[in-house]
C-alpha cells in the first residue's frame, strides 16, 4: 500500500491515518528514522512497558532483584537494537 503525501517547507510529512494505525503509531510513541537505498524507513519504537516480563521463560529464582533488573535491561536493549539495525 502506498499513499502520496505533501512535505512541508520545514521537511514535515503526515503519516496517513492508515499507516499510523496499522503500526500503532499515535502522538506519544515514538519511531526511528533512517535511509536504506535512497528510501526513508519509519519504524516504530516497541513500548518498553509493554515488554514487562520477557524473562518469564528464564530461570530467575534464587536471583536478587538487582541481577533480575540487570536481566530484564539487557532484554530491553536487545529487542530495541534489533529494531533499530
């Protein structure tokens, strides 16, 4: 799917309403920018309260509270960056 879309003299597009709904996006998320072959790629940035407990399936007991924080920030990192190559 595709849409034309007007670029303002500041170098502002609207997403169309569409777009914005299909990838979640909405006035408080946020998103990358970046160019591959000449191409502008918009991609949202995951809500990192959504991703609470990506660690269920790991072996977390006996822990303390501090090595789990490390855990979970590290998880958090990694989904992001793979979102961001």
């Amino acid at each position: 799917m595709q849409q034309i879309v007007s670029i303002t003299s500041q170098g502002q597009i609207t997403i169309p309403s569409i777009f914005r709904k299909r990838l979640g996006l909405n006035q408080y998320r946020k998103a990358t920018v970046r160019t591959i072959d000449n191409k502008i790629i918009i991609e949202p940035i995951p809500n990192l309260m959504k991703m609470a407990g990506v660690l269920q399936n790991k072996a977390i007991k006996n822990k303390s509270i501090d090595e789990v924080i490390t855990l979970e920030e590290k998880a958090a990192l990694k989904a992001v960056s793979k979102i961001i190559k």
